[in-house]
C-alpha cells in the first residue's frame, strides 16, 4: 500500500500497518541474524570440541607411551636382575658344585680343542687369572694401584662407560699393560639378549668405543651372565660359535668371589671365596667385579694378592691369545 494511500486511512488501522510491517522486518532480520548467530555458536562449539579430543587424544598416547616405558624399564629391570641372579647361580654351578663333578666345560680354542673347567699347565704351576667386570670406574683405578703394588696383570670386561673419567681409566688399563675384554655396551639384558641383531649391535658398540678409546681391537669377551645364563632368548652356543668365527673368544669362569651374588660379602668372605676356589684347579679364572659399588672387592684384592704373590707354585696373568677358553655351556 502506497505511503498517500495510507495517509487516507484511519490512524488506527495505519499504526497496525506500520507495526505490521516492523515485525515482518523483525522476522526477517531474525530468520537471517539467528541462523547466523547459531552457525557461529556451533562452530565455536564444535572447534572447542575438535580442541578438547585433541588433547584428550594427546594425553592418552602420552598415558600409553608412560605406560609401555615404565613396562619395558621394568621388563629390563626384572632381567637386569634376574642376569645378576644368572652371575650368581652360573657362580655357584660352575664355581663350587661342579668343582668335584665330571661335568666340562668346553674349550673354543679350535675344534680340536678339548680342554675341560680346569687346564693342565705345561711347568705344573698354578695359572691364576683375575678378572674384573662392569668397570671402569672410581674402584677400578684403586684396583690399579693394588696390582701394581704387587706387580701382576689382569683383565677387565668392560662396559660403555664413555664419560671423560671413564675414558681415562680405560686408557690406564691399557697403558698398564693389561688385558681389556668386551662385557657389554648396556649390560642391559633384556636388549641384549632380545634378538641376535641385537646383541652384536650392542657388542660392536662395545668394540667400537675401546678401540677408538685405547687403540685396541679387543678380541675377547665375557657374556654378560655368562655363556649359561637364563636370560637369553638366542642360542648361546650359536651365540659363541659366531663370535669365535669373528675372531672373538669368550670367556666364562670358574671360580667366583660372590661380590655380585646380592649379599653384601665382606672383604674377607670375597677373598676366602676366591683363595679357596684356586686351590681346587691348575688353570684358575676367577670372577670378580670393579663396578662403582664393589669398595669389598678393593679391599679382597689386597687380600687375595698378599696371599697368592707370597707363593712359588702360582703365576697370577691376564687372559691372552694362548689362555684355555672356560666356558659353561659346550658347542
């Protein structure tokens, strides 16, 4: 209705025209501005929703990444302990029950070798091998100073230390004029001994770092626990035979101090373990560690090395290309 038109009207029926007219407006306006209004409310809505699953997802994948790193630590934990356990029970085995059994321990050296848990020496004197695993560290240096002192050689297995201290302890073992052997780079059994792979990955590693660090391609090794160890998921005897074609011989024990049995052992009783051990064979090699925990094991070597250098019918040496391979488990 055109604007003169309404002028004729009267007054009445023109306000509820106009007010006909503003709430059309109005209902126009509405239906487009609340659409609008909607749209931008469920979009903000749906954006803090995509926002909230987001983190919520985040936050589970960091729950289940916690969750599987605290199962793996434990995992490798639980075999880091049950490996010490296998040093032990390899110890007491091969150590003392099977001292007066007729049970052998296999040589490596060539497949003619045939030599048992105790070799025969050529002049009938007692060979006497000390060996140390798990260093280098504070207590290795110590041990050092008390082989000097009494003038003998050994041999350590040694572990990837790689801090600057450990550097120069391993550099001494060596300027020193004793044997260095490869324990592990981890000494994590669980890795480890998870699959072949990676057990020459972490053996390389090992390797490696000596003789980038000395100048030393070592060529011998101790399985951390032991050829005999029941942490393993690879054939151990496979295990060793692909070492020796490597070139790499490896070597267990069969005499223990007990310094990794999980008692606290006394000085004394190390010592004692280790001085009565050597008189049950020609060809002894004895088992002992120079970790950052082993202050006993200081102490047992002064000990130990009074007794042994004070007698005519021992010669104390480090492992060598020529020393018979003991070994607990035969190929």
């Amino acid at each position: 209705m055109a604007s003169q038109d309404l002028e004729h009207l009267p007054e009445n029926r023109r306000k509820r025209i106009n007010r006909l007219k503003k709430m059309i407006i109005a209902v126009i306006i509405a239906a487009i501005v609340i659409p609008v209004i909607v749209c931008i409310v469920l979009s903000v809505c749906l954006h803090n929703t995509k926002v909230s699953l987001h983190e919520t997802r985040q936050q589970l994948e960091e729950m289940q990444k916690y969750l599987e790193s605290s199962q793996d630590n434990k995992a490798i934990e639980n075999a880091d302990v049950e490996g010490h356990d296998a040093d032990s029970k390899a110890s007491d085995s091969f150590g003392n029950s099977l001292i007066n059994s007729d049970t052998a321990l296999t040589s490596t050296g060539n497949e003619n070798a045939n030599s048992s848990q105790d070799a025969e020496t050529v002049d009938g004197k007692k060979r006497v091998y000390l060996t140390f695993d798990d260093g280098p560290s504070n207590n290795t240096e110590e041990i050092l100073d008390i082989l000097n002192k009494y003038d003998v050689k050994a041999t350590f297995f040694v572990v990837g230390n790689t801090s600057e201290h450990g550097q120069e302890v391993l550099k001494r073992i060596v300027s020193e004029g004793h044997s260095v052997g490869l324990h592990s780079y981890s000494h994590k059994y669980a890795s480890i001994y998870d699959s072949e792979d990676a057990f020459f990955d972490d053996f390389n590693q090992i390797s490696d770092y000596v003789y980038e660090t000395t100048g030393v391609r070592s060529n011998i090794c101790r399985l951390p626990g032991g050829s005999s160890n029941t942490v393993s998921r690879i054939d151990m005897a496979d295990l060793v035979r692909k070492l020796n074609d490597k070139g790499i011989e490896c070597y267990d024990w069969n005499i223990a101090g007990g310094d990794a049995s999980g008692q606290k052992l006394t000085a004394e009783e190390i010592a004692s373990n280790v001085l009565n051990g050597i008189e049950r064979f020609q060809t002894a090699m004895v088992l002992l560690h120079d970790g950052a925990d082993k202050d006993n094991t200081v102490e047992a070597l002064d000990i130990i090395l009074e007794n042994l250098t004070a007698r005519d019918d021992i010669v104390i040496d480090r492992i060598t290309e020529d020393t018979p391979v003991i070994l607990h488990i035969s190929l």
